[in-house]
C-alpha cells in the first residue's frame, strides 16, 4: 500500500474542539483524554484490517479517524498542560500510590 499523507485540523476544528472541552474539570478533561487515548489511540485498527484483507477504502477511512483522534487527544493534552496538569505525570503518581495501597 503506498503512503498515505494525513492532513493537518484546520484551525477551525482546533478551536471547535477547544470550545467543547474548555467548560471541563481538570478532572473530566484528565478522563476523557485517558479514555480516548486508550479506546481510540493505542494500536490501530487500520493496521488489523489491512493484514484481514479489508477493503482499501475501509482502510484508509479508519486511518482517518485514528489520525484525527491522535490530534484530538494532543489537543486535550495541551489544554491539560496549560492548566498545569501532566497527564501522564499525574497517571503514573496515581498508579504508583494504588499499588502501594495493595
């Protein structure tokens, strides 16, 4: 499969998802970036479907959507940091304290 080249947001799709998440909790913005990361960022679907033999433009489309949500949780993560918040800083001292409680 040749190269697929993956547009940049707009700045408009920029500030529309900074908008829809500014009104967050450090709190919830912390679960939504997490739960993105972990339902839609890690490992790629596309890669699976590729080697299942999908259709290529099944493929591409999923490719899409895993590079828009890559930008999307960069985005959140951003705001996270500008709040003062480090994600996963914050992610490892919470897992860190947990098992250390057991």
């Amino acid at each position: 499969m040749g190269k697929i080249i993956m547009r940049k947001l707009r700045k408009s799709e920029i500030n529309r998802i900074i908008k829809e998440n500014a009104a967050l909790s450090n709190e919830d913005l912390l679960n939504k970036y997490f739960d993105l990361v972990y339902h839609d960022v890690l490992g790629s679907q596309a890669e699976q479907m590729e080697d299942a033999g999908w259709n290529e433009s099944d493929v591409k489309e999923r490719r899409e959507y895993e590079h828009y949500m890559d930008c999307y949780t960069d985005i959140l993560e951003g705001m996270l940091q500008k709040r003062g918040v480090d994600p996963w800083k914050d992610y490892m001292n919470n897992a860190t304290e947990d098992k250390n409680e057991k």
